[in-house]
C-alpha cells in the first residue's frame, strides 16, 4: 500500500459511522443529454447526477455546466473503473473520475461494487463480483487507491444481478457493511436494485433492506424494470421502463427506516416518455419519499 493509500485508509476509518450531508435531502434526477432540455426546464432539482464517462472535464456539456451555474449539485457517477476486477484499477480512469469531480465542484463521487473487465476481455456491462473474502480484499484496495486521489467522499452501489456465483460466502447485506466498515466509503443505494435482486433471488425484499447499512446511504436511486416476458420470475433493472408501484413502495419503507430523509434520484437510460410522463413519475418519487411534488414549478425558458 502506498502512503496515500495508507492516508486514505485512515480517513475513511475516521469516517466510519458519520451520516454524509453533502446532497440536499429532496428529489434530484440523472442528467442525459437526450433529455436535457427537459432537466434544464424543472425549477429546482435538489441535485443531478451524470455518467463520469459521457463528459470532459475540461469541457462538460452546456447543460450541466449551466446546472452548476444555477447552484444545482452535480454528482459525476462512475461505470468504467471496474472496482472489482483482479487487476488494479487504472490510474487513467481515476484521474478522470476526480477531474470531473473538481471540474463540476462535486459533493461526492460514485460508482458500483462491480467489474466489468478481467485481463483483455471488456464485458461491456456491470458484472457482479463474487462475495468472498478475496474478492473483499481486491474491493477494498482498489477503492483505497481510488480514495487516495480524491478530494470527496466516494459512494459505492451495489448492482442489480441476474445471478449469484457459487463460492459466495457471504450475503450481500453482510458483504457491503464489511466492504463500507473497512473502507469508509458511503452508500449509494439503488431502491430499483434491491428489488430486482430480491425477486430473482426469490427473497424478501423489505427483508433485506433492513439488513442493510442505512446510516452510510449518502443518497438513492431509483429507476424501472420489468420481469423477463418469457420467465416472470426473471426481474431485469432496465432503467427504460416506468418505475414499478412495488419499487416505489420499496422507497417508502426505505423512508420510513432513516431518521432523516436521504436525497433520491430518478435514473432513466432510454426509451424516454413524453415530458408529462417523466414529470409525473418524478413527482411519484417525491410523493414515496415525503417529499412535495417537484414537476409542477418551471423554469421560463
């Protein structure tokens, strides 16, 4: 471990079991460029977040440069470094991630417990990684070396997987409260994800929610899905369909759980509904969280 490592180590013990209050406790949204115009028009989104891979730091897309400009927290969310892959995470990739953190003035930085690379081979999606005490050692040196060059908190989201492999040795909820304790790193906790993984795991998912470590969440998203059409006990995380009533109960219950409110997103990645529709679904976010509905004020454009 390097002396920066070591550093970052020590700070995130440090910060081990501090409730993170760097986002705004109401309703935000992921910032697409398809849907950009549509984002510029809300009058007060508590925050947005954007793929860290999609902009330059040096020249981010007017729209969320006007964003920042409006005082809005922009959060740059990660899917490339492969935090769970064999090999260090590339220096390259955290670089750019902690560039456009600086760049957007961000609160916070995240990205998933997850691999999407091993040796030459580029999955080209987030692949789940094994559940062992290995795997929890490779985890939590690439974070520490991803930490070392950031200058905020990093929040870490565990995915939504079609299937679990057979060495694990731990359960989820109790992989990511070790993962957290020994890194210090938060919570990025994906409502629409604990609910896939609880219907194709054929679990509980309220069950599993309150094994969770809900003092590290530092905000939430929530997105759509729906069950496989040929095999309805097969729930894929789409981020292109309508949020599920059962999600949305899920964000409920997960309100209900914390002593404050965490900030929560809506995440959308395609087949975008007309305006009316992401407004209304914005607003159903709002309503699960306890908070007033947001798709109603507009900017003048």
């Amino acid at each position: 471990m390097t002396e920066g490592e070591a550093g970052a180590g020590a700070a995130a013990e440090a910060a081990v079991g501090e409730r993170p209050a760097s986002l705004p406790a109401g309703v935000g949204v992921g910032w697409r460029p398809e849907i950009a115009a549509w984002v510029a028009g809300l009058a007060a989104p508590a925050f947005c977040e954007v793929i860290a891979e999609s902009i330059a730091p040096a020249a981010a897309h007017r729209g969320v440069t006007e964003l920042r400009e409006r005082g809005v927290p922009v959060v740059p969310h990660g899917v490339r470094l492969s935090l769970g892959g064999a090999e260090p995470v590339e220096a390259r990739r955290v670089t750019h991630l902690a560039a456009c953190a600086a760049a957007l003035q961000a609160p916070l930085v995240s990205e998933h417990i997850a691999f999407v690379r091993a040796g030459d081979l580029d999955a080209g999606h987030l692949l789940p990684v094994p559940r062992t005490r290995e795997a929890l050692d490779v985890l939590a040196r690439n974070i520490r070396r991803t930490q070392a060059e950031l200058d905020v908190p990093l929040a870490l989201e565990p995915i939504a997987a079609l299937f679990d492999w057979p060495e694990d040795e731990y359960t989820e909820a109790d992989f990511l409260t070790a993962l957290l304790e020994r890194t210090g790193a938060l919570l990025l906790l994906d409502v629409a994800n604990i609910h896939a993984n609880a219907v194709n795991r054929g679990q509980d998912p309220e069950a599993v929610l309150d094994r969770l470590p809900l003092d590290r969440v530092a905000y939430v998203h929530v997105a759509g899905g729906a069950e496989h059409p040929d095999d309805p006990g097969i729930y894929h995380d789409t981020h292109t369909h309508p949020v599920p009533a059962a999600v949305l109960r899920l964000l409920e219950r997960l309100v209900e759980r914390t002593a404050q409110a965490p900030p929560v997103m809506l995440e959308r990645d395609g087949r975008y509904p007309p305006a009316a529709e992401l407004l209304a679904e914005l607003d159903a976010i709002a309503a699960a969280a306890g908070r007033p509905p947001v798709g109603q004020q507009r900017v003048p454009r």
